[in-house]
C-alpha cells in the first residue's frame, strides 16, 4: 500500500495549472496534488524548448521572418515556406524546437481561464489532407478532405500534401500533431468557415487554465513515413512519457498464430467449449499457440439483469466484478460440477500440454470489468471502489453514440480508487500468473477520461493508470505479455511506455456485411499513426465467412498478429493454410501495414474509383496488399448527403507498381538490377517491372489479391534472380531468410513446407534441398522455377546452381 502511494506521488507531480481544491473526493487524499504544487516535472523537457509565456511567445511570433521553416508572420503559417494556414488569430504562437529546423509547437491563449477551450488557428483551403479522427469514444478512422470543413471533431492526427508546384515535382508533406500540454490534452477539428480549431480540455471542471502554448506538433517532410517516424521519435524525447515502437519489446505471440474465443462463444466460453476449438484447428493442420480466453471466464454480477425477465440489450454492460478469480465454469465449486476443470489453473496447464499451447492470455477491462468493480463485494472492497456516473467530452458527443459507454453512463461503473490501482493490478496479474496464465488483454482502457473529474484530469489520470497497469505486467509476465483495446484516445497513446500491441480499429463485426471493408481501410490508415508507437492489431476474424479471404490477405500484410475466433468445427483450412504453417507459426511481415503513398489521400471505401493497396517489407523482399473496398458500406459520421455509397461499377481498378514499396532499399542491396519480380497469389504468375513501372489490376468488391516484389539481383556476373517464397502462402516472401551467393551456387534459406518459388533468368542446372537433390520445374514464359518442400521441413536450405 506504501509503495503504491509512493509511485502515485511521482508520477502525478507535475506542474499544475491554477485550480480550486477538490474537498469532497472519496479517493485518497494524497491522489490530489496540492493547488499549490507548481514546480516539479514538466510534461515537456525544456532542455529544447524556450520557456514561454504569452509576452515571449509573441517575441518568437515576429522574429519568425527571418527562420525559413516554419515561421508565423502577417497571420500567415509557413512550413518549409509554403502557406499552411491562412488568417491565424493574434493569440495564436509558434514555438519552434531549436533541435530541429522543420518542427515546432502551436499553442495558442485565452483572456478567460476553463477546463476545455476552442481556438481558432487558421483558414486550410485547396490542400489534400487527411484526419485520423475519433468517431467513438474508443475507435478511430480516417477521412479526407481539402478544406478545414472536411476536419472533423476529434481529429488526433493530420496530414497535408503541399502542392506539388509548377514543375509538378515530388510533393511535400505537413503533419499536425495534438499533443498532451501539462495537464490538458489536445484534439483538432474544422468549421464550416474552413477554419482549423484547436480544443483543449482537462476532463475536469476544476482544472483550468487561459493558454495551451505547447498543444500541437508540427513537422514537415518529403517523405510522408519519413515524416511520422521523425515526428513521433521527436515527441518521444520532448515529452519522456511514452516511447515508440522499435524501443519496445515485442511480445512472443505476433509470430504465432491464435485463437481468441469472443465470437466463437461471446460470454458464454467454457472450458469444453476451448477445448474443442483448440482441437479441432489442430486437427485440420493449423495448430494455435496462443489463445486468449475473452469476457466470460471472470468472477462478476448483474443487478440489471434477473433471472426469468427478458434481456435488455446493454445491460451487460452493468456487469461488476465481484473477485479477481476466475467464475464457477472455470473451477469446481462442489462435486456436482463433475465436467468443471478443477481451478483455472489445471485448466491452463492441461490446454498447453494437450494442445501444444505458448502462450495463454486472458481478458480484462482496465477496471476490472465492463462496470468496473462491486462497491461492497468482498473480494473487491479493499479497492475502494465507488459507483461513479461517467460524462463524455463535447467532441465524443458530437460523433457516433456508442452502446456500451451509454450504459455505463446509465448504470454507473464502480472505479477503484487511484491511490489503489498499482495493489489491484498486482493482485488480479500476480493470481493469474500463478494459474499459469501468460498476459492479458486489457480493454475498455478509454473510459478513464469520462470519470476524471476530482481526480487530477484525464491526462493525470491516465497517466498514473497506465504507469500502474505496465509496472504490473513488467512484474507479474514474462515478454511484455499485454494487448492493449479500446485506447485509441491520445490520453493513452502518449502515455505508451511498455505496451507493445494495441487494437487499431473498431471491433470485428461478422454478422455486418457493411463493416468488412472498412475494418481493413481503417486500420491501415490508424497505422500510419499507431504504428509508430505499437504494433496495431488488426482483431479476430472467422475463416469461414464471406470476407474471410479479404481479412486473411490484410492480416498477412499487416505485420500484425494473427488469430481467428472461428466456432468450433466452423473453419475453411484452404484459408488458414495461406497464414498458418504447419508448427503453428505465421509469416510476420516486419513493419505496421500501410497505405501506399498514392492512397494518402483518397477514399478507398467511398470514392467509387479507388483501390486500398497495403504496403510492407519482408527480410528479402517487399510485399503488397490490393483491396477493393468500394460498394459495401460508408464511413460513419459523414454528412447527411454523403452517407450514400456512390454509384460503384462492378470492378474497380488500379495500378501495382515495385514503387508502391516503401524503404525497399532495405531488401535491393548492392546486386540488384532497378527490376523486380512481382509475384500474384491470385493468377500464379510473376511480371518483371522496372521500379517506376507499373501494371492494372482489376478487383470486384470484396476482392483482393497480394503481391510478393522480389529485386532481381545478379549472380555469378551473368544470372539475374529473385526469390519469392513460398508461393502457396499469402505472404510469400515471409518465408525467405537469406539469399547469398556461394561460388556458382545460389543459397536461399527459409522455413515452411509447400511450394518455393523464384523468377531465374536462365533454367537452373540442378537444386539442391538441404543437401539433397531434387526435382524443380522451369516456366519459360514468366521464368518461374518451383521447388516442392515437402512436409517435415520446418526450416530449408536451398541451392541452385546455374
């Protein structure tokens, strides 16, 4: 309990913003910083920062026409010198970081001190953008636009495309970045006058201040990727409270395939039930080694809900958890329970032995449960759990209603009280490491900013809950073993210190046919912002499904993990056979899947022209992901008169081109030609481009197709080759280690059983299989050598000799 009081001090001393004492809060005491403690850390390290107020702000304002990028002059925002934002407002200020010549902070004051402000920033007209915006509580998803209007409310991220000029050159790019200031956080939005607007707010009525000047991150590049990466590594150390991607540790389950259990069973898992389905994907040759075992497994009680009365849909979400063990289905109360598992812990231990399991997760929402924790249970009351009404921002109020946060509006949720978090975590993931659980899947972690009020603010709050849940998970597991969801607010993506994975979209919907494409379209373009911090998880999805192939192709060039929640006996193997291999085992590609450069800034879900293409990188090579997202449903939050999927042809096409691969320098190497050999899943064939040179394809809705881009490299003076993989799989470079050249002998090395392919300029002489010879087939018309890898070879060594 000392301990837990100790780091809840430090990490809640922060500079404060003036604000009355709170005399009535239920929670510890000592949670509430004194109004008069202004000078311990700052959310920023000043190290490169000047510190401001508003009379020097104003001094940057006007010295600015002598710094080229980016300046504020004559109510003018130049970036790299071209015009960003027109008309900005006199109590608008640009802090520029003396680290870097491209970036600087906006801010901006008020005459009048409160909780939550909207500034005026400036007019944005005739400029392709796009916004990375919240359109729940929980979820983001992107929109595009050229004017401030098309900025909605919420927006966490934006980028703009600077006009490529007269010479029709490379264009450039400006990104802007709401961040966290002190203890206020920062979103964007446009009005009907085609202004950007600035919303600042506390999340609680008693923290108040008249000026944000650090609240948003600009940065220009001419390589939009580039760009993110930069920007973000640049907030990581200005700001010290989260870290990004690469300096994380990643954990073991993103390269093997899973099985989750929510749409199998919904609430209603149980141990047989698990039992079945881990069986039945063994059986048909796709083992999981990792499952995760959703809601429905936990000790928990509805008043809102009696038994013999009809259901009321949300009530669910009044459920509160009762104890931190694991409820009846998973342990043996009495001996009348005959088909019950002992206790969640012989039931993990007889799983993983019987089925081959790594790893076993298990679900829990951030306080414990949907509706946080029982008041006056026992297990619970140590707690201090208190029934608290949750009150949503005007922005989330302004988008889409969601069902579970307006029920726990309804119902309440019991929140444990912050001086007690670190001792809840602890307990509840010391208990299940003792069962032999591995990690946990944390959810519902957005609902912090709704109960913030008397307890520090949203931005304090979070912090001190994300710094409590990552200590624990440090203590209690083993490889960073957490899945972070429903944190898509910037509150926790700018306090990711640890968590490496973090859900990217709204949730898997099989029973929607309108959610499919923008499932996919959705989480590559969150990732352009989330994988700079996380690998973004692309959820669940059933193999046996109408778009079952359209959300197996998007997860094998996600980069992501990869699991289904497919009922028990409910699989199509011909599917997951393309993903999985044989030891269970994915073909991970290396970095968070995103759109290509040419679909920046279109709309691939409602434009009726555009094709959603997917990019990524392999250890030899590159692969891409086309996608037809067109014809089956509209974003959500659109305008009355735009909600209507335009009018859609039956096909949809557009061009694949080796160009369409970012950092492919990675993968071309010294040896390589300027050619590449592309490879279709769909027609078998391979194509040998020049980098800028490109080809059509043509998709129906729903349709996909990926493509392994393979750098033709020469050997041995005079033979030009590349090898694509195992063409059996989606991802099919994935499965190629290294290529080296050895004498007069090509070596590939690569694991997995199936159908290895390469494009050779010539027909080999002989091939060699882990020193063996074999046979191999030549196809003259495309240069396509194949090599079967028979069952049993989990890793291979391949030559070819010429």
């Amino acid at each position: 309990m000392a301990q837990a009081t100790t780091n809840m001090n430090i990490s809640m001393s922060i500079t404060m913003f003036s604000r009355p004492r709170q005399p009535n809060s239920f929670f510890s005491s000592s949670f509430l910083i004194p109004s008069n403690s202004r000078t311990a850390l700052s959310l920023f390290s000043h190290r490169s920062l000047r510190r401001l107020n508003k009379s020097n702000a104003n001094k940057w304002r006007h010295s600015m026409c002598i710094i080229t990028k980016p300046a504020l002059k004559d109510g003018t925002l130049t970036v790299n010198g071209k015009p960003a934002l027109a008309g900005v407002p006199d109590n608008v200020f640009l802090a520029p970081l003396t680290e870097s010549q491209s970036s600087a902070f906006l801010g901006a004051s008020s005459t009048e001190s409160s909780s939550r402000h909207v500034f005026k920033l400036g007019v944005v007209r005739n400029v392709r953008l796009l916004s990375l915006f919240r359109f729940k509580l929980w979820w983001m998803i992107p929109r595009v636009g050229d004017s401030g209007s098309d900025i909605p409310i919420e927006t966490q991220m934006l980028l703009m495309e600077v006009s490529k000029g007269p010479d029709n050159g490379s264009p450039s790019y400006i990104v802007f970045l709401p961040v966290l200031d002190g203890e206020f956080r920062s979103s964007l939005q446009g009005n009907s006058s085609d202004e950007l607007e600035l919303c600042v707010e506390s999340g609680d009525p008693a923290i108040v201040t008249s000026e944000s000047l650090k609240a948003v991150f600009v940065n220009y590049g001419n390589h939009p990727f580039d760009l993110m990466k930069e920007s973000m590594k640049i907030l990581e150390e200005q700001t010290g409270t989260f870290t990004v991607r690469e300096g994380k540790q990643m954990p073991g389950i993103l390269d093997w395939f899973g099985w989750c259990t929510w749409d199998a069973f919904y609430t209603k898992v149980n141990p047989q039930g698990i039992k079945d389905g881990l069986r039945s994907l063994s059986q048909g040759g796709t083992p999981a080694r990792f499952l995760i075992i959703d809601d429905g497994w936990q000790d928990t009680s509805n008043e809102f809900q009696k038994e013999g009365e009809p259901f009321i849909e949300g009530s669910q979400f009044g459920g509160r958890l009762e104890s931190i063990e694991e409820n009846n289905k998973f342990r043996r109360s009495n001996e009348a329970q005959s088909d019950a598992p002992i206790d969640l812990k012989h039931f993990v231990s007889e799983i993983k032995s019987n089925f081959g399991l790594k790893y076993v997760y298990v679900w829990h929402a951030l306080l414990g449960y949907w509706g946080g924790l029982a008041p006056n249970a026992e297990g619970t009351e140590k707690y201090n759990p208190k029934l608290t009404y949750p009150v949503q921002s005007p922005g989330n109020l302004a988008n889409m209603r969601d069902i579970s946060m307006d029920c726990m509006e309804k119902y309440g949720v019991g929140a444990i009280d912050p001086a007690r978090i670190s001792q809840f975590y602890n307990d509840l993931h010391g208990y299940l490491a003792a069962q032999n659980v591995d990690g946990v899947k944390v959810d519902v972690q957005n609902i912090l900013e709704t109960i913030a009020t008397g307890l520090g603010g949203r931005v304090l709050l979070t912090r001190h809950f994300q710094q409590a849940l990552e200590e624990s998970i440090a203590t209690n597991f083993h490889d960073n073993s957490i899945i972070c969801c429903m944190g898509q607010s910037t509150d926790s993506i700018y306090h990711s210190k640890q968590s490496a994975i973090t859900r990217a979209s709204d949730d898997y919907y099989p029973k929607n046919p309108t959610t499919q494409t923008l499932h996919i379209a959705a989480v590559a373009f969150n990732s352009i912002f989330l994988g700079e911090v996380v690998v973004p998880d692309w959820d669940m999805f059933y193999s046996l499904h109408d778009a079952a192939e359209f959300h197996a192709g998007a997860r094998a060039v996600g980069g992501c993990g990869v699991y289904v929640s497919d009922k028990p006996g409910h699989h199509d193997f011909n599917i997951l056979k393309k993903l999985v291999l044989p030891d269970g085992s994915v073909l991970r590609a290396k970095y968070p899947g995103r759109p290509t450069r040419d679909c920046l800034f279109s709309d691939p879900v409602m434009d009726g022209k555009s094709l959603m293409k997917i990019w990524n990188l392999n250890k030899c090579n590159g692969v891409l992901g086309v996608f037809n997202c067109q014809g089956a449903g509209s974003w959500p939050c659109l305008e009355l008169e735009n909600t209507i999927q335009k009018d859609v042809s039956e096909e949809i096409s557009g061009k694949v081109s080796p160009a369409d691969v970012e950092y492919f320098e990675e993968v071309s190497g010294k040896l390589w030609t300027g050619d590449s050999a592309i490879y279709s899943l769909n027609t078998g064939s391979i194509s040998r481009l020049q980098k800028e040179e490109a080809f059509d394809i043509s998709l129906k809705t729903l349709q996909c197709d990926v493509f392994t881009i393979a750098p033709i490299k020469v050997y041995n003076q005079n033979i030009e080759f590349a090898a694509i993989g195992l063409i059996n799989m989606y991802n099919s470079g994935g499965a190629v280690e290294s290529i080296e050249q050895s004498g007069g002998r090509i070596g590939i090395k690569g694991r997995g059983e199936g159908t290895f392919g390469a494009y050779s300029s010539v027909n080999p002489k002989s091939c060699l299989l882990n020193s063996k010879e074999v046979g191999f087939t030549f196809r003259e018309e495309d240069n396509l050598v194949t090599i079967t890898i028979p069952s049993g070879n989990s890793d291979w060594d391949i030559e070819i000799s010429h």
